[in-house]
C-alpha cells in the first residue's frame, strides 16, 4: 500500500512491528548486514530458529574439569549432532580437527583473566584479537559480562570493545552472563543482566534458566541461549532444557550436562531433539534412555 507520495506505507517497512514478526529467523537481528546474519544462521537453524551449542571452553579458568580432560576424545562423536563448537582458542587448535568444522559454526572465547584459585572470577581481560578470531574463522565471539561483581566495569568494557571489533568485520558477539561464587540467581538479576548485555550491543546473551523465565526473554531485544550449569540428573537437565526452549529460549549452550552424562551421545541427542524437533521433557528423556540401552 502506498500514501499519497507514493511512499509504501510504515507497516511495510516492518516499523512498528513487533520484531520477531520482523523476517530474519533470529530475534533482533533483522537489521544486520550480510555477513553477521550468514554467520548467526549458522549458529541458530533458519527452519526450527534454534542453537544447540556444544560448551567445552571452562578449562579457560577451571583447568582439566572432570569429563572435558580429553576435548579430542570427548568432542568428535559429539560434533554430528551440535550446531555450534563453543570453545578456547587453544581448546579448538588442539583438539579439534578443522575438518571437523564444515557446516558447524564456531563460538570462540575470547575472555580470560582469572581462575578458579581467586575469590573475584570477575577480573577479566580480551585475550583473543580480532585478527586472531577471523583466522579462526570465528562466527561468533563469547565474553563474560559480570553485572554486580567487583569488575563490572571492566568486564562490560571488554564486552564493549568485542561489539565494536566484531561489528567492523561482521562477527556476532555472545555476551555470557557471569554468575561468580555469592552472586544472585534470581529473575531479577537475569532481567538486569541480559537486558544490559543487549543493550550495550551483544547479538546473543547467554545466561543461566532461572524461575519467571519468560519474563527474561521478553524484556531482552536478542536471542538468548542457556546456559547448562553444574551436572544434574539426566532427567532433570533434558526438563531444564524444556523449559527454557518452551519459554522462549533460542537454544542450548550445554557443557557439564552433556559431557559429564552417563551417555553423552545418547544426551546430546535427546537434547537435540528437544531444540530442533520440539519434543518435550519425557519424550526426550524415554529417547534418552533408549539410546543409551542400545
Ligand atoms: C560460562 O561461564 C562459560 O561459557 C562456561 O564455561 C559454560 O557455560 C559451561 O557450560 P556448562 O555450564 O553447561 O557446563
């Protein structure tokens, strides 16, 4: 429809349209260049609009965590089923084959600083270059944002500077929300800190599932992914995993609960079948156990 000046009317343009009615498949993004939407469509499905990200980047303060000693061991019969490898620089150089790579997206940690020895994780730096990320063929660089903690300014300057080297060379940012040791896990907190992180410009917030979570997801103008936390049951991650993706989640970052399961080929599958083919809980966690009989 045009007006009088032969302009086509707002409406066409999508202004004043509720952005997730907006065309591109991934929330808040439709006004990106090229480059970043073909680099997040390779992160989040065009058909099912989902991640699932494989999480294997905590050696970067935790050292050989228990399950992730071996990443060339443990990653490989994992890749078929994932979307996106979440790694360290050195994490992905050494133990992943770059042939390993075709049709998967790569989210490369790009913040460090701290350890599990210190009090405050909070004290962090950009320890990856732009150069270095492009080398790597990147499709998404991830820092901590720590909201609340000691370093806040630091760790939202990092965030900052991500946004702006990326934003030059059309590589999307992961803005992952910190919660360090005596930091609050409630809604409250998670609207706070996903809604800055956006924002300050990230494409994707990463942040823990929370009670109220859909109150989460509404107020933040960007997909945000979950992350998976410390080991739980099978049963209960797969109802997590649920939850978050029928509240709105735009995927799965998931580390511990995939890597320390029982089973985890028989894991990664049933959370890919909750993200992508939208089976709930039971369904995945019977699918599950199935997998893991054969
Ligand atoms: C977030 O702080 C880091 O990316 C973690 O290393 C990542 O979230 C670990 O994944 P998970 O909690 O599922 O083991």
């Amino acid at each position: 429809m045009a007006d009088k000046d032969g302009i086509k009317a707002t409406k066409d343009y999508g202004i004043g349209i509720p952005q997730e009615t907006r065309g591109f498949h991934v929330k808040g993004c439709n006004d990106y260049g090229w480059g970043m939407k073909s680099r997040l469509s390779k992160i989040f499905n065009p058909e099912s609009g989902k991640a699932l990200m494989l999480a294997f980047d905590h050696g970067y303060f935790l050292g050989p965590t228990s399950g992730l000693e071996r990443l060339d061991l443990v990653i490989p019969p994992l890749a078929e089923y994932i979307d996106c490898y979440m790694g360290t620089r050195g994490g992905m150089t050494t133990c992943i084959d770059p042939a390993m790579t075709a049709n998967k997206a790569i989210a490369l940690r790009v913040s460090a600083g701290s350890s599990i020895l210190d009090d405050d994780l909070s004290n962090e730096l950009i320890s990856v270059s732009i150069e270095e990320a492009i080398r790597m063929n990147a499709d998404i660089m991830a820092t901590q944002v720590f909201i609340g903690a000691p370093n806040q300014r630091q760790s939202i300057a990092n965030l900052s500077k991500v946004i702006n080297t990326g934003n030059a060379y059309g590589i999307p940012t992961m803005g992952v929300v910190a919660v360090g040791k005596d930091m609050e896990r409630t809604p409250k907190y998670f609207r706070l800190a996903t809604r800055i992180i956006a924002e300050l410009g990230a494409h994707v917030v990463k942040c823990y599932y929370t009670d109220d979570f859909e109150s989460v997801i509404a107020s933040c103008p960007v997909p945000i992914v979950i992350a998976g936390g410390k080991k739980q049951p099978e049963k209960d991650a797969l109802e997590m995993c649920y939850n978050a993706i029928s509240k709105g989640a735009a995927g799965v970052d998931m580390g511990r609960n995939i890597l320390q399961a029982e089973d985890p080929l028989a894991m990664v599958q049933a959370v890919r079948a909750i993200v992508h083919q939208g089976i709930d809980n039971k369904e995945a966690y019977d699918m599950y156990l199935e997998l893991k009989a054969k």
